[in-house]
C-alpha cells in the first residue's frame, strides 16, 4: 500500500508542482510597483477600435455609447463593427449609432478569429497605425486609447488592458467571476510583465500595431483565438506589454447553461492549445530558446479549481511529504488569491464574501470536467453565451 501512496503523490506532485512554483512567481513579481512611462512620446496616426460582433443587437448600445465617445475624446480614431454572420440588427444599430460596419457571411468559417482576420485585412491599406480589439458587451475606461498610445509609443508591438467583469455585484458567480479575472487577467499578466515575459493576450482590450499583424496576420480560429494568436506571436518574438493603469470590463453570464457554456469553452480551447502546441514549446525550450518554456508553464498550469482539488488530495494522502506539498501549494494559492484582491482593490469584506462561494464553486467544476474535455476534442464556431444585458 505504501508503494501505491507514493507513486499517487509522485503523479500529483508531478501535476501541480509547476504549476505552484509558477504561481509564486507570478504572484511576487505581480505585487511589484511598475515603472512610469511619463515623458513618452504617445504614438502618432489613426488608430481603428475593430469591435467583433455576433448577434449583439440587445447589448451593443451601451458599448458603442462608450468606445464612439471614447474615440471622438482621441481625434484621430475610427470605431469599426463587424457584423460577424448575424441574424439580428446588430449592423443596422451600429450604424445607427454612427460606427462604421464591416458585414461578413460565411457559413463554413465562423468564428472570432475569422471575424477579425477579415476586419484587419479590409483595412490594412487604409492607413491605420494601430488597432484594438473591445468585444461587443464592453465597456472601457476614459483613458484606454491614451495609455494604448503611450505604450505603443514607447515601442511595444501590442499591449494587452486589464480585463475584469462589467456588472461584478449581479450574482454570486459574476463576484466569483471577478475575483478569479483578478487573477487571470490583472495579477498574472502584471507578473509576467514585471518579469520580462509576453504578458499575454486575453481576447478583450488588446491592441497590435499595424507592423505586428503585417508580420504575424490575425490566422486564429480556434474557440481561444487569443492564445493561440498569442502563442504564435511568441514564437517569432512579439512580447506583448501589459498597460496596468486602464481596464476593459465585459459582461459575463450571471450562471446557469450561460456560464457552464462558456467555461467549458475557454477551458476545453486551453486543453487543445496545449495538446497542440505543447509538445512543440518543450522541444524548442530544451533546444535552447528558453523564452518559450514560459508560455509553456502557463499551459500546464490546471484551472485554479483543478489545482486546488489536487492540492487538497495530496493534502489528505498518509505520508508526510504528500501533507508538505499540497500544503505549500495550498498556502501559494491562497497568497495568490489575496494579492489579485489586492491589485484588484477588492476590500477585505468583498473578499470574504466571494470566498464564501468556493466550495459550491470546487463541486460545479469537477461536474463540468467531461464537459470540458469534449469541448477540446471539438472544432470551435463562434456560439454566442447569453447574458442579461441592461436596457440600451
């Protein structure tokens, strides 16, 4: 029974140790104060805010309201709607509103990234310096195209925003949300940027010079487009920067079919991601381009419940140095949890509140583990998740 225990413990440990060690690192360099960027030369020319939409009609008011505003507020700025195979008036509102809309049908190849490759190509020659990508439930911060600006000016390639949830106190899975957005697209990408790395592109707030999609064209069309669009910018040397002082918020499913949909759908797209390019980011890592083990790790690393559901098994297993590592690991990713908050500005009371939800949170996953794996065996068209938008 003892030989059992032990190679249990050598298989969790060899599933979450990375992963942890990972975690502290990003955790510590995150928690760093980043340097200005006063005195920067703002980059020059016309920037496009490309907006992808599918059957968006109910929500996009809001978005448009915002991004227009915001774009008249820059001077030099165009906000372009696709209108990605649509069945509603999503392209009549948005030119309604005053956006300029770019319409594609193709029932064959459906999907984001197919969106935005079309966007990117039919305004190539016209002249754009820089392009952002915002999602049709969107609404960013009065400074987003000056910080943009400032990054790309000072010689970034692309910038990715921070990105958090729109309406975070609507129900306990949108506050769950929040918190675990802390982590994911605020923390982490501020640790990788702190520590030299690519700090990632997260799908929503993200910019790309005109150069950078010249030389690496927008040819994503998994359902995580952005990782692996991300993955190839890596691959030819493309650090994207993290602009920390501006945030995009999206609106996210309050729960229910909505959020088991499209959980299952960005975990399921980082699986395939990983069995696809896995085994090619370790060949490469140990052939000496040590950069690409990075972006590797990430890939390893288990969604959080996952992890943790591992950590506490090791937790429980009868041998000594099982209790050591899941409780070390356990102890990292509750420091994890506290310095999103922190970054985050998430109060002390907000915290406890949200901490309240886990353990309902940890038995949802495990029950949406088959349903995420099917979703990584699967080709991805672009399926739109119901949320509860406010009045336009």
């Amino acid at each position: 029974m003892s030989l059992l225990w032990m190679l249990l413990t050598l298989l969790l440990a060899a599933a979450t140790l990375p992963g942890t060690l990972y975690l502290a690192a990003l955790t510590l360099a995150g928690l760093r104060r980043r340097g200005s960027l006063a005195g920067v030369r703002p980059l020059d020319g016309r920037v496009a805010i490309v907006v992808p939409a599918h059957n968006e009609s109910a929500g996009i008011t809001r978005t448009l309201h915002n991004l227009l505003a915001l774009a008249r507020a820059d001077g030099a700025c165009e906000v372009c709607v696709v209108a990605d195979n649509c069945s509603d008036d999503t392209a009549g509102i948005a030119r309604q509103l005053g956006a300029r809309v770019l319409e594609r049908h193709d029932d064959q190849r459906r999907g984001k990234g197919y969106a935005l490759d079309f966007a990117f190509t039919a305004l190539a020659a016209e002249g754009f310096a820089a392009y952002v990508v915002i999602d049709a439930d969107t609404v960013a911060e009065q400074n987003l195209l000056p910080a943009l600006r400032q990054h790309l000016g000072a010689g970034a390639r692309a910038v990715q925003t921070r990105y958090r949830v729109l309406d975070p106190d609507d129900t306990p899975r949108t506050r769950l949300a929040e918190l675990a957005l802390m982590a994911f697209n605020v923390l982490r990408p501020r640790g990788r940027h702190a520590l030299g790395w690519s700090a990632g592109i997260l799908g929503n707030g993200f910019a790309l010079s005109a150069e950078t999609l010249q030389r690496v064209p927008y040819r994503a069309t998994s359902v995580v487009e952005d990782l692996e669009y991300h993955l190839r910018l890596i691959e030819v040397g493309i650090r994207v920067h993290f602009a920390d002082e501006t945030t995009v918020r999206g609106a996210m499913p309050g729960g229910g079919a909505g959020a088991a949909k499209q959980r299952a759908r960005w975990e399921g797209g980082r699986l395939r991601m990983l069995m696809q390019h896995g085994p090619g980011l370790l060949r490469q890592a140990l052939s000496g381009q040590a950069r690409l083990l990075e972006p590797l790790l990430d890939l390893l690393l288990l969604p959080l419940a996952y992890h943790a559901f591992l950590l506490l098994v090791l937790l429980a297993l009868p041998l000594p140095a099982a209790r050591a590592l899941g409780g070390a690991g356990l102890l990292v990713l509750v420091l994890h949890v506290l310095a999103a908050a922190r970054v985050g500005g998430l109060g002390l009371g907000q915290l406890l509140h949200t901490l309240l939800q886990v353990p309902r949170y940890l038995v949802w996953k495990l029950w949406m583990l088959r349903r995420t794996v099917r979703n990584a065996s699967t080709d991805a068209a672009w399926v739109r998740t119901d949320r509860d938008h406010p009045p336009s």
